[in-house]
C-alpha cells in the first residue's frame, strides 16, 4: 500500500472513532436526563419504566463494554499508525536512497550505453579488420602456393642444370684431356721443328764450308792458270782444261743436289708450320668455345642460385607474414569473435605493430640477401678461376711462344 492510501484510512478510522465517542457522550446524557425524569416521574409510572430502564442499562453497559473495546481497539490503531508512522518514514528515508541510487544507475546506465555504442563500434572496427587481415591471409596463401610452384619448378631448373653442369664437366674433361693428347702433339711437332732447324743450320754450314772451299779451289786454279801463263806451261794447262770441267761439273751436282734438300726441307717446314698454325687456331677456338660453355654454365647457376635464393626469401617472409597474421587473428580478433569482448590493446596500435614487425622481417630479409649475395660473389671469385687474370697471362704468354716457335 502507499503512503496516501494508508493516511486516507487513518483519518476514515479516526472520525469514525470520534463519531462513535460523540455519541457515546449524547448516549450517557440522555440517561442522565432520563434517570432525572425517572426521580421526578410519580411511582404510578415507575413500573412501566423499569422494564424500559433495565433495556436502558443493560444497553448501556453493551455500549460502555463496545466502547472500551474500541478504547482498546484506538490504542491499538494508534500504536500501529505510529509504526506505521515510523515504517513510512523508513520508507521515505529509503525511498529517497532508492531514488538517489535510481539516478546514479540511470547515469552509469547511460554510461554504459555509450561504453557500448564505443565497444559496438570497436567491435564493427575489428570486423573490418579481421575482414581485411583474412584477405590478406588468403591472397598470401595464394602467393605461397605461387612461390612453391616456382619455388618447386626452380628447384627441378636447378637439378637439371646440375645434370647439364655434370655432363658439361665430363665433356670438358674429355676436351681437357684431348687438349692435352693435343698439346703433347705440338710439343712434339715442337721437337722435329727443332732438330730440322738445327738440321738445316748444319745443311747451310755445310753448304757454305763447301761454298768456300770452291771458292778457295777456283782461287787456286786461277793463281795456278796465271802461274802457268806466265811461266808458258802448257802441259799445265792441258791438264786444268781437262780437270776443271770434271771438278766443275761435280761441285755443281753437289750443289744442286743440296739446293734440292735445302728446298724439300723448306717445303716440309712449311707444311709443318701451317698444319701446326692451323692445329693451334682450333685449339684456341676449343678454348674460346669451351671457356664461352663455361661462362654460360656459371651465369645459368649462378641465376638459379639467385631465384632459388629469391624463392626461399619469400617463402620465408610470406610465412613469416603469415605467422604474424595468425598471431595478430588469434590475439586480436578471434576473443572479439567468440567471446564478445574487446582485447586489451598494448600502448601501440595493432596497425603500428604489424608495420613494425614488417619493417623488422624486411631488414632481416635484406640482410640476409646481402649475406647470400656476398656468399655467392665470393663463390663466383673463387669459381672463375679460368677468367682470372693470371690465367690470361699464362695462355697469352704460352700463345706468342707457340706462335715465334712456329715462325721460326
């Protein structure tokens, strides 16, 4: 019941209460003035009133007995109205901490209500980003698949260039070691070049020995024929007519038979020295043939190298990338997800964050492609042996030598 409701009975209850005591007043003086009649009526009439005094009486006492009742029941009503009194002040008391409490709820349930708009746009912010995140997850998934098949079509590139390189190192073995049959063959041309230069050195001293001793002979004839002239000697002269022809006619088969060994070794020297200019020439079109392979064989591992070396970087950041996705997801958005709260974000961004740690992959990338690169230069420094300068030198050297030898 209200406060109204209850004082509305309270005061119903009390102006019955007066009524009934007002007449109870009214009641007393009308037995007051009927008892003053009774005394002044003559005793003719007494007996009529007895009866009527008795009713009257014991009326009176019902009443008098109905009005302690109610005394009673008034005490009664008045000790409850004022508990109820004092309930209704509690109830006043407490109704204006209820209403004080009901504002401060009504004020943290606004509160609330933004806290939520906030956390509602918070949440539809991470949707779109989980969003976002599982796009980019898929299109990375796409370029790891993409990376694996180069990665794997690299990888067989690879084995069969190692395949061509093997079968490339057996073929040059076997042109080194026809080089090799080659060059013991020149040395050996070399050798017989050699011994008939010194041949025909000893030929053409030979020849000129000869040369002068004819000489020598005919300047002997000729003091001896001035001798005989002088002296008149003709027997002498006779004698030279008949020898002189002879000695002649022999130097000069001699001689021609030398020039004709002189030229058929020149023509051999020739030969020899085309066949062996020509013999060198293929050789060096070997070389420049085989060193040409070889560059070719280098370039093409060293490109392998660098795409398998390519290939394993991304592999390595995409799933790099992919690890710090599935971190981010699995600390960010799948709570927001499944469980309807907000994370606690660190100081930072999860945006900043994710941009760090990509900086921080990338570095890592870079450097360790500049070590690979440093590993593979030094590689190729060591490898290119037969592109040194040193071995230029060597061929060029040992080429003008081969070269004078065959002129000579």
């Amino acid at each position: 019941m209200s406060r109204s409701s209850i004082i509305d009975l309270t005061s119903c209850f009390f102006f019955f209460l007066s009524l009934s005591q007002i007449s109870v007043i009214f009641f007393e003086l009308w037995l007051g003035f009927c008892a003053s009649k009774k005394s002044a009526m003559p005793e003719s009439k007494k007996p009529e009133l007895d009866p009527l005094l008795r009713d009257l009486s014991e009326k009176k006492q019902i009443f008098r007995r109905n009005v302690v009742s109610l005394a009673a029941e008034l005490k009664d009503a008045r000790a409850r109205l004022t508990l109820q009194q004092e309930s209704c002040t509690r109830e006043t008391l407490t109704r204006q901490v209820v209403e004080k409490r009901t504002s401060s709820m009504e004020d943290e349930i606004c509160q609330l209500h933004k806290k939520l708009e906030e956390r509602n746009y918070q949440l539809e912010a991470f949707a779109s980003d989980a969003n976002r995140f599982l796009k980019e997850l898929d299109d990375i998934r796409l370029q790891l698949s993409g990376t694996r098949a180069t990665a794997d079509i690299s990888v067989c590139s690879a084995q069969s260039a190692q395949l061509q390189c093997l079968a490339l190192a057996k073929e040059l073995n076997e042109k080194n070691s026809a080089l090799k049959e080659h060059e013991d063959r020149a040395n050996r041309l070399a050798e017989q070049l050699n011994m008939l230069h010194i041949d025909l050195e000893a030929r053409e001293a030979s020849q000129k020995q000869l040369k002068d001793e004819v000489l020598r002979i005919e300047k002997d004839i000729m003091q001896a024929v001035s001798r005989v002239e002088k002296g008149k000697n003709c027997e002498l002269m006779k004698i030279l007519d008949e020898v002189s022809p002879k000695n002649f006619e022999k130097i000069g088969g001699f001689l021609t038979m030398k020039d004709e060994e002189i030229g058929r070794l020149r023509d051999d020297i020739r030969v020899l020295s085309a066949h062996w200019e020509r013999k060198t020439k293929e050789l060096e079109s070997q070389l420049e043939k085989n060193r040409r392979a070889d560059q070719e064989l280098k370039k093409r591992v060293l490109k392998l190298e660098f795409c398998l070396q390519e290939a394993r970087s991304q592999t390595r950041k995409l799933q790099r990338e992919v690890f710090i996705f599935s971190l981010i997801a699995t600390s960010f958005i799948l709570p927001v997800i499944f469980e309807g709260t907000s994370p606690n974000f660190p100081v930072g961004s999860p945006r900043e964050q994710i941009e760090e740690r990509r900086d921080k992959a990338l570095k890592e990338i870079r450097e360790q492609f500049a070590t690979k690169q440093r590993e593979t230069a030094d590689i190729a420094e060591r490898q290119n042996f037969w592109e040194s300068s040193t071995f230029k030198m060597v061929v060029s050297m040992s080429m003008l030598i081969l070269v004078v030898f065959a002129k000579q």
